[in-house]
C-alpha cells in the first residue's frame, strides 16, 4: 500500500521510511508484552476474538489497554473474557485512505478514566 502511494507520487519515499519505522509486526504474541496499547484484528468471530483477548490479557503488561477493530461484534461480550475489562476498547477505522478516514472510538460502562 506505502509503495502504491510512493510510484503515485502521494508519499516520498521519506515518508514512508519514517511511517514503516513507527510499525513493529511480530510472529507471536509474547513479543507484544510491554506494548501500551494492543489493537486485535482477527476473524469477526466472537469466539476467535475472545481467544486472542485471553491469550494478550496473559501476555501484555498489566496497565496495556485491549482494543477491538471490529464493526460488528458488542464489547461485553469480548472484554468478558479478560482481566482488565476497565482497560477495553473498541477502534473502528473506517476508511483507509488518508485524510478521509475516521477513527470511532467506543466504549464499555466498565471502561476506566
């Protein structure tokens, strides 16, 4: 997708470089373990996703927010599952083409500040 946007000339290669360098892809989950924000994005299937939940509420640091990228699924249903159901999110984008997409942010009555 950043290369599609560098040969049409919408990114430099700079930018590109930089954006890439902000990401971190890793093979098992065990490497997510002091992130501060993790962002699941599995299969729309609640079982799938409670799963990858239980397995990241093991895993990441103790202060680390859960969030959801689904657009179909309740929350309640997902952060059930989980420790930290105070910590628990869901982040829709919609849209993935830059200064046209939104970001929706929701969340449980158990939500902390």
């Amino acid at each position: 997708m950043l290369d599609k946007r560098v040969q049409k000339g919408k990114m430099t290669e700079e930018d590109k470089q930089n954006t890439m360098q902000n990401m971190h892809l890793i093979s098992n989950l065990e490497e997510a373990k002091d992130v501060d924000l993790a962002i699941e994005a599995v299969f729309e299937d609640l079982k799938v996703k409670q799963d990858s939940f239980k397995k990241l509420d093991e895993i990441i640091q103790p202060n680390a927010i859960l969030a959801s990228n689904t657009s179909a699924l309740q929350a309640t249903p997902m952060a059930s599952v989980v420790t930290r159901a105070d910590k628990f999110i869901i982040v829709f984008m919609k849209g993935w083409q830059p200064r046209k997409t939104s970001i929706r942010l929701l969340y449980l009555d158990l939500t902390g500040p």
